[in-house]
C-alpha cells in the first residue's frame, strides 16, 4: 500500500507558476495608490534676492527709509 507524500514535502517540479491576468492587475492596482501616497510635498524654494553694488555704505540703505514719500 502507498501513501501520499503530505503537501509540503512534496518536491517542486513544475516550476514557477505563470503569474494571471487578473493576479497582476491586482498586483499593480495595490502598489500604484501605494507609491502616489508616499511622496510627501517638496517644501517650496525660499526666494532668494541678491544685489550687487558698488561703493555703497551702511548708511545709504535702511530698512525703514525716512526720506521715502511713500506711506
């Protein structure tokens, strides 16, 4: 009398299993919504002005300008 060999001592000789359709879809349609929802938002660029200029003291700009006309 023989006896089957239990499910998981059998040796693999098949090979691997072609992948269907319907498993690959769901593959992706799980990982696409994953990876969109990982990035997180770039912060946004400081602005950034610079001013070259020659022969300019500290006292010929300010940040309050008194002689300014405008309020």
């Amino acid at each position: 009398m023989m006896f089957e060999q239990p499910r998981l001592l059998q040796a693999r000789s098949d090979g691997p299993k072609p992948i269907s359709r319907r498993g690959f879809l769901n593959a992706v349609g799980a990982t696409i919504p994953a990876a969109a929802g990982s990035s997180s938002p770039r912060a946004p660029l400081p602005n950034l002005i610079v001013i070259l200029a020659d022969d300019l003291g500290y006292g010929d700009v300010g940040v309050y300008n008194p002689d300014s006309k405008i309020p």
